[in-house]
C-alpha cells in the first residue's frame, strides 16, 4: 500500500495516497498493526517479514518508526541510520534526517536534535516538512536557551507557511518569555495542583498553578520559579528531587 507520512514532535502518521513514497504490499500488515498504535505488533510483523527476505528501506524505516513511538530512541536512529548509509539514493532522506532530529530532542540531546534540522534544511530547501522542521527547530533552540535563534524559526513559520497546522503553535512560544522555568506537576483537577503547591510551600519553595489549554482540556501546572540560565535552573530541580518531587526544567 502507499503511505504518506506526515511527521511531527509525535511522529503521527496519516494515510495520503496522493502524496505517498512507500510502496511495499508485504508490509501491509506491519503498516496496519502501526497505525492501530500496536506498535509492538508493527516490530514484530517487520521481523517475521525479514526472516524470508530483507526489509528494505521501507521496513528499516517502519522499525524506526515504531521504536520510536515505544520512547526507544537510540534503536529508532539506528534504522534510520541505516537506511540512509545503505539506500543513498533513498526516497525517504527527508524523513530520515527527520526522525533522527526527533529521536535526539525526545532524548533531551537538542543540540544534535539543532543540527539535524539545519542539516534538513541545507540538503532539502524545498522541503514540504519546512514548517515542520521549522518549529521543532526553534523548540531545540529553545531548551538550550537561544531565545533569539528560536524567534527566528518561529516567526519563519508564521510568515511563510501561515496556513500551517504548526503556525498556531509558533504563535503561541513568540509570546513566551525569554526564561526557564522548573514544573512539578501538571493535572487536570485544580485541587491536585492545589495540593502540591501545598506540598512545596512546606519545604520553602515559592509554588504557583499556571493554567494552560491543551487542545480541548485545560491543564494546572505547578512551577516553583524562572531563570535566566538553565543552570540555575537545573540547580532548583536538583534540589528538588532531593526533597521528593519530581520536577523537570522547561523553556
């Protein structure tokens, strides 16, 4: 079957007949199994396939996918490192430098995640994944505290690609501040937050619930203050877990 894949921070994958490169029917039911979400049943359709003949491309990079969807990023690179130092003349290059990019900003690695982006964008200015990379992109920028850098890919965003799914959301970070900041928490119930604030004001920190709409539900985040540098902020959360909490720096 073709498939066309769209890829974003999550990797979702939506059906696109017009617009497919992957043409393998003995992969059908690795593709099935993929997009049910049985990810698992994806890997394991992809190595009974292999026992009787390679994957190819398109099974290496139907692995990646799915490893990465199970939070493995570093088996995910390795497929999709290998697609492209074995199939150089692959029609998925695209994807590939884009999956590798995302495996390295899930693992918290944003300056490779940075450099495979630009590395996206030099060897494909034509790109149609642009706005894509764009905003993940100014993302990576983001959590390593280049806040100017990350204006830059947001606002390349919303003035080029202005009809782009990705637009809303680059809109969204050119309104944030230029800080990091140390969360605790995030709930769908205000009293929960609520609680851990209660939590955290015990043991002396300066807590607050920031509101945020996610899609359709409304989320309580609980933070205990901004930074200028993620060193000082790294510093709070440390303290943190010391103290029991689980808390994690954002930008």
């Amino acid at each position: 079957m073709r498939i066309g894949l769209f890829l974003i921070i999550v990797f979702a994958l939506l059906a696109s007949p017009a617009a497919g490169f992957c043409d393998d029917s003995i992969l059908d039911k690795a593709w099935t199994c993929y997009l049910k979400s049985d990810y698992n049943d994806a890997l394991n359709a992809c190595r009974a396939v292999s026992k009787s003949r390679p994957l190819g491309e398109e099974g290496r990079y139907l692995m990646g996918l799915s490893f990465l969807k199970l939070g493995l990023q570093e088996k995910a690179r390795k497929n999709f490192e290998f697609v492209i130092k074995n199939y150089p003349y692959s029609g998925l290059k695209e994807e590939l430098l884009l999956g590798i990019a995302g495996s390295y900003y899930l693992e918290g690695d944003f300056k490779r995640a940075e450099e495979y982006y630009k590395r996206l964008l030099k060897n494909f200015n034509t790109t149609g994944y642009a706005s894509i990379v764009y905003l993940s992109m100014g993302k990576a920028l983001r959590k390593q505290g280049k806040w100017r850098e990350a204006e830059g890919s947001f606002y390349k965003v919303t003035r080029s690609y202005p009809l782009s799914l990705e637009a809303k959301e680059a809109k969204s970070y050119l309104l944030k501040g230029h800080f990091f900041s140390v969360q605790v928490g995030a709930f769908a119930k205000k009293d929960n937050a609520a609680k851990l604030v209660n939590s955290l004001k015990r043991k002396g920190y300066n807590a607050v619930i920031k509101k945020q709409y996610d899609m359709e539900n409304i989320l309580y985040k609980v933070k205990t203050a901004t930074f200028d540098t993620k060193a000082m902020a790294d510093k709070e959360a440390k303290q943190l877990k010391s103290d029991g909490f689980s808390p994690r720096v954002t930008s």
